[in-house]
C-alpha cells in the first residue's frame, strides 16, 4: 500500500531498513540516507520553513512512494523502470563502492522521479507556487553533507584526512552537483505539468532512458576504476554495519 503521510514513509523505510540488514542487502545503503533526509524534511515542515507545509508533505510522499514502489516491484521479481532496475542490480553486485551505490540510486531518485512527483502534486499552472519551496530542498541536503561525508568515512577510513586536504572545495563540488541535478528534476517538472497524459509518458520514458544512461557511467566510469577498487577494497565489508552507519 503506498504511504500517504511522511510519517508513514520513514515507517516505510524503517521496513526496508529492518529487511536490508536481516538480508545483508546494499539495498539498505540508500534506504538509510534518505530516511535521513526524509527526517530533515519533516522537521523543517514542523519548523514552518517552507511556505506550504501540506503541500511540501504530499511532494515528499509522492516522490518517496515512486522509490517504494519501484523497490516492491524489484523484490517481487519484476523489473521496475530503468534506472531503479539499474540501481538494484548494482546492489546486487559487488563492485559498486557505498558511494556508487547511493549515486546510483539517486540519479534514479532526483533525476527521474522528482520531477515526475512534483508534476504531479502540482500540475499545470499550480506548478509554478511550488518552485521555492523546492528550491528550499537543496538548503536541506547542504545541512546533511558533512554528517553523510563523517559516515561514509567510518566506512572507508582514508576518507577522513583525504576530506581534510580537500577542504572545503569537495562540498562546494557536491553541493554544486545537487542544485544542478535538482534543477534538471524541476525542467523536467515544467516540461510534465504542461503535457497530457500520452505525452507525459513520453516524456519519462525518454528522461529513464537517459537516466539509465548516466547510472551506468556512475557504476562503471570510464576513468578512475583502480581508485575505485581500491577504495571497495579498504571499505568495511560488513553490510549491516555499514546500514547502520549510514543512518
């Protein structure tokens, strides 16, 4: 049943979290990061920092259920759209590094599914009274970069005084890279809110095409895959502890 309040998404995702360590599942990689993200969202729309709490919740529980779905057709042993069927599958594999694993799964989460479920709570000309309170998304995930980076170097230890050398350059980079992958979601939002259905289904199937595309770059780039085996090979090996890390 898909979730209709943000509690009932981390109640969701809490499931999905509870199965991925019981399996040992990488899965659980990207279920733990966005149940943090998830949380920051619900606290800033208790706080009152977005301009229209209602609407911000049913975004986040459109976008969330998307992923939600998409998992539960994976887990009944149908293919769910590319990139989510992309994103399993390298979680099914050994290679992809914790951080692939979670770029992965968001280039299948901003770059498909966002701007799919923004279209969607807010179409047509409606769209338009959203825009900064998805832009306010981004100031969320900035708040979250060093928590995620402290994380991510409990898991691979040289990550740590790697982070220290690059100061802060590294989170003006990765920073720069969500507000650009967010406003590529809201482009994309724009192009659906204004199409009809048929169109509409055009539109994303080309946007999962492309997005399938790109997934397979950040699983198997074309430069720098020593580093990355070097680094999947440093990692801690221990799935459930890493899950656990993560969240």
């Amino acid at each position: 049943m898909a979730a209709e309040t943000i509690d009932e998404v981390i109640a969701e995702l809490d499931r999905v979290l509870e199965w991925a360590r019981r399996e040992d599942s990488r899965v659980g990689y990207f279920a733990a990061l966005y149940r943090k993200v998830t949380v920051q969202v619900k606290a800033g729309i208790e706080a009152g920092e977005f301009d229209d709490g209602p609407r911000m919740e049913a975004l986040d529980v459109a976008f969330a259920n998307r992923y939600l779905d998409a998992l539960a057709t994976y887990r009944s042993g149908r293919r769910p759209v590319g990139a989510w069927d992309l994103a399993f599958r390298a979680s099914g594999a050994w290679m992809p590094t914790v951080i692939q694993h979670l770029l992965i799964a968001m280039n299948a989460h901003i770059n498909l599914d966002l701007g799919v479920a923004a279209a969607t709570v807010a179409p047509g000309a409606a769209l338009a009274d959203l825009e900064l309170d998805f832009n306010r998304i981004n100031d969320v995930l900035a708040s979250l970069v060093d928590e995620v980076k402290a994380e991510l170097a409990q898991i691979w230890k040289p990550l740590g005084p790697l982070d220290r050398l690059s100061g802060s350059l590294e989170d003006v980079a990765v920073n720069f890279s969500m507000v650009k992958a967010r406003e590529a979601a809201w482009a994309l939002a724009s192009e659906l809110a204004h199409q009809d259905a048929r169109a509409q289904a055009e539109t994303i199937a080309a946007r999962d095409a492309w997005a399938v595309a790109f997934g397979h770059g950040l699983w198997r780039p074309p430069i720098g895959r020593l580093a990355l085996l070097l680094i999947r090979l440093g990692e801690t090996r221990d799935v459930s502890e890493n899950i656990e890390i993560l969240m």
